[in-house]
C-alpha cells in the first residue's frame, strides 16, 4: 500500500526548513541584479551543491543522498518559496533518472560521484530544436556512427545552462524517420562532455527571464560512442520514462513561487492602507488572494500523490501531468493577485513580483506546454481519440 497520507515526516520538514534557511542567505537584491544584468546564480548554486542538496536522486553508492522524488520535489518548492529561481539547477534532478535508470555501470561511476561533489555538473538538456518544437519525433538533428564516435550536426533551441554545465543529455536520431517502423524509433540519448567541445557553437538567447538560455549549432561534432545511453534507437522512450519526474519537479518550482506569491499579496494588502483601511479588507483584494491559495493547496495535494505513488514504483503519469498543469495554473493565478493587490509597486523592480510574474509564467510553457498535458489527459486518462 502506498502511503496517501499527506503529513510530511519531521525529516522531510527539517530538509524544507534547511533548504529555506540556504535560500535566504540570497537576498532579493542577489537575484534582482542577476536579473538585470542576466546571469547565472553560480554562487547560490555552488552553495545548494556544498550543502549536498543537487545530489539529492543520486544513490549513496555514488556519493549522494539517495533520497526520492519527494524530497527533490520540497528542495525545489522551499527555493522559489524564498524568492529564488531553482530553474537555474533543476535540470539536474530531472535528467539524473535517464542516467540513472538507463546509463551503464561504467557511465554512473565515471560520472555521479563527481556530479555529487559538485566538480562536474549536468544541468543542460538538449531536445528542442527549431523545426521540430513540441513534435519532438520530428527532431532533424543526427548522430552517424563513425568507428569509435558519433558525428553529430543540426541545431537545438532553448536549451538552457549549456554555458555553466560541463555535461549534456542529448537527444539526437541515430536512424532516418523514413527507415524506422515507428516515429519514435532511431533517436538516442547521449551524454556529452561540453566543455571545449569542437563544431559546437553556443549562442546565447536574451529571454523575458533570466534562464541562461541558448540556441546550438552542431557542424561535425564529434562525441565519443561511449557516451550513447542504453541501446541506440530507444532513445525516445528513456526521456519519456523521464518525463513523470520532471513533471513533478516543475509542479514543485510552481507550488514555491505560488506560495512566494501569496505570502507577499498577504503582507503588502495587509499594510498597505488606501481610503482609510487596509486594502486587504476589500473583497475583491482579498478574494483573488484567498482562491489563488486554494488553488496551490490543491495542486500541492496532487504533487504529493504523484512523488508518493513515484517513490512506490507505482503508475502515475496521469497524477505527475495533473499535478503539472494544476501547479503552473495555481502559480499564474497567483501571480495576478500578487501583481494586482500592489498596484503600480508591482510593476517596479524592487517589489521583485514583477521578475516572480515573469519567472513564473515559464512552467505553462515549458518544459512542457500545457495544451500537451491536456491531450495527455484526454487520451491517455479519459480514452478520448488521440488528437495529435
Ligand atoms: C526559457 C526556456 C527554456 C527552455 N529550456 C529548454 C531546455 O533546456 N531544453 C530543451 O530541450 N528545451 C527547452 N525549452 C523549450 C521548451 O521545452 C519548448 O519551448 C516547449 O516544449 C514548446 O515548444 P515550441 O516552443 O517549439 O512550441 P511549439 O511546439 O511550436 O508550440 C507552440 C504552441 O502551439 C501549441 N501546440 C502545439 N501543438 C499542439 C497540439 N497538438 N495541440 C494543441 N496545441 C498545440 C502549444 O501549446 C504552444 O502554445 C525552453 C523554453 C524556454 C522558453
């Protein structure tokens, strides 16, 4: 029986309480400036990776703390809960499980342990590219067996921290669409070591956030063919058996910034005093507030069924997507409650709503959108017709 009660344990209480006490020593004015000027939180992630908290899914065998999807779930929600952006690190828990699950004895002692330290970091994950979008079967970039490599050309979209990781998962397809039986055969996973790597051009995007974000240029790029993960042409199917996780991981950056957005409506409404009293105390300041927290206490419900039902090895696509898309709808609406109750100091940089707002706004989008989860839902939960 997997245990659905939702009571956290007094360890996985004191892990939220330690992870928040981490986050604050960041202040606003550290992610403000990072901001503006658009760049990378090394020290705010070397100090999550000292304290042992980016090792969380690696197994103790290879150095880390070998705890569940949980507990990765509650780092991540308690870093945006203080104000702070996890995007900036949590690929690294989401990608691991392909590694993890997929990757050879060999690849795991080569790598973890030094992922656990903090010497090697794997946080850039290269799917998207520009032709293909959301039809990720579609993807044109190649990977040709060339005896003891792989040369690889084509070009990724929007893939992020390839600038600060020295590792990337890429997917790439080994076989041509028209040869394979079906659209998700012939792609493969590789691990690559990045950094100086020849043929590859990085060219860094300027996004609405700050999320060190790049468009790639492979030209005969050669990798080394021990860094295929699993079988070439299953590819396809270790990012998908990836994907619960990552849902769940997102839901959890949603639910921090959600409730970073209400802790700060309720404040500001509270103090801030306009025809007399405080703003607060006028229904249509104070509802909005109060739906938006229901809106996060019920996607946080759905998270911890889906961690729960993850860490049992038990089904639970349809509670990781759910808890997805409720979790990014929840941040967004309380996103607009937070931005409304502070009328014009909303707008301005230092009430720091406005970059939560943007760096909110994201998890509707990607790493999944949410029209996908729907369909997710309408065929695979309701046997509705596939649309797509
Ligand atoms: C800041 C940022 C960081 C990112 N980081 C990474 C990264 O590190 N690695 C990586 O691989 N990718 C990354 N992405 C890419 C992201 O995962 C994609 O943008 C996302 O999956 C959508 O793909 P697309 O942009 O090509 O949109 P498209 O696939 O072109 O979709 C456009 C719109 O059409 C809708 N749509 C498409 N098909 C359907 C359908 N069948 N039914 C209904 N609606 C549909 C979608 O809802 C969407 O709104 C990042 C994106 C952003 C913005």
């Amino acid at each position: 029986m997997v245990d659905m009660t939702f009571a956290l344990t007094d360890e996985q209480r004191a892990l939220k309480a330690a992870v928040y006490d981490l986050s604050k020593q960041f202040p606003p004015e550290y992610w403000r400036e990072l901001d503006a000027k658009r760049e990378y939180p090394e020290a705010f992630v070397n100090a999550l990776t000292k304290a042992g908290y980016l090792a969380a899914l690696i197994p103790h065998e290879y150095g880390g703390a070998g705890l569940g999807i949980l507990e990765a779930s509650l780092i991540l929600e308690e870093i945006n809960r203080s104000g702070g952006n996890g995007a900036a690190c949590h690929a690294q828990m989401y990608i691991m499980g392909t590694l993890l699950r997929h990757g050879s004895e060999e690849q795991k002692r080569r790598h973890l342990p030094k992922i656990a330290t903090g010497e090697l970091r794997l946080q850039a994950f290269g799917v998207t590219e520009p032709n293909s979008g959301s039809d990720t079967t579609k993807l044109q970039t190649t990977a040709v067996r060339r005896g003891d490599r792989y040369v690889v050309n084509g070009q990724k979209i929007f893939i992020s921290r390839v600038l600060q990781s020295d590792l990337m998962l890429l997917l790439a397809r080994t076989t041509p669409l028209e040869l394979v039986k079906k659209k998700t055969d012939g792609l493969s996973v590789f691990l690559v070591d990045i950094r100086g790597l020849k043929g590859l051009e990085v060219r860094p995007l300027r996004m609405m956030m700050n999320h060190s974000t790049n468009a790639l240029f492979f030209d005969n790029v050669e990798i080394p063919a021990d860094g295929l993960v699993g079988q070439e042409g299953k590819g396809f199917t270790y990012i998908l058996d990836g994907m619960n996780a990552e849902r769940i991981l997102v839901a959890s950056d949603s639910i921090g910034d959600g409730r970073w957005f209400i802790e700060k409506a309720v404040a500001y409404s509270s103090q801030r005093v306009v025809f007399g009293k405080p703003i607060g105390a006028n229904q249509g300041v104070q509802f909005p507030i109060a739906k938006a927290h229901m809106a996060v206490e019920a996607a946080d419900l759905m998270r911890l069924k889906a961690a729960r039902l993850f860490d049992a090895g038990q089904p639970c696509g349809a509670e990781a997507n759910m808890a997805k898309y409720l979790a990014a709808e929840a941040a967004w609406e309380a996103a607009n409650a937070c931005i409304d109750c502070h009328g014009g100091y909303g707008y301005a940089e230092e009430y720091d709503v406005e970059r939560k707002f943007r760096e909110t706004r994201l998890y509707r989008t990607a790493p999944v959108n949410q029209n996908l989860v729907l369909a997710y839902i309408g065929e695979h939960v309701l046997g509705l017709p596939r649309s797509y």
